[in-house]
C-alpha cells in the first residue's frame, strides 16, 4: 500500500468500499440483489452494533465515576 492509501485517508476506505462493492457484480441479477441488500443491513448493523458498545460503554465509565465519588 502506498502512502496514498494509508489507513485512515480517503483512498484506503475508497478501496475497501470499491472491494465490498465488487461482489455486487456476478450478472445474476437475483445473487446481486440479495447480495446489495446483505452488503446495505450488514452496514446497518454495524452501525447499530458501535451505537450500542459505546452506549454501554459511557454506562460503564458513568458507573465507575459514581463509585469513586461514593469512596
């Protein structure tokens, strides 16, 4: 990987992005359809997956500043 695709630079995600999109084209429309709407859930749920972990983790830090105040 070049400079130019360094985690974290557009040019890295671009080409994540282009590889994941690449299944989208077997030429079976029905394959590819199934496959469009996996690649949009499955990004869905990922969202939905950071959501809850940071959720529970601020739960967590807010619990662990009451007990330290209650000390």
């Amino acid at each position: 990987m070049s400079d130019t695709n360094q985690y974290g630079t557009v040019k890295f995600y671009e080409e994540v992005f282009a590889d994941i999109l690449a299944d989208v084209a077997t030429g079976s429309k029905a394959q590819d359809k199934e496959t469009a709407n996996n690649i949009l859930v499955a990004f869905k749920n990922a969202i939905e997956s950071w959501i809850d972990y940071h959720e529970q983790s601020a739960d967590t830090y807010k619990q662990l500043l009451a007990d330290y105040l209650a000390e």
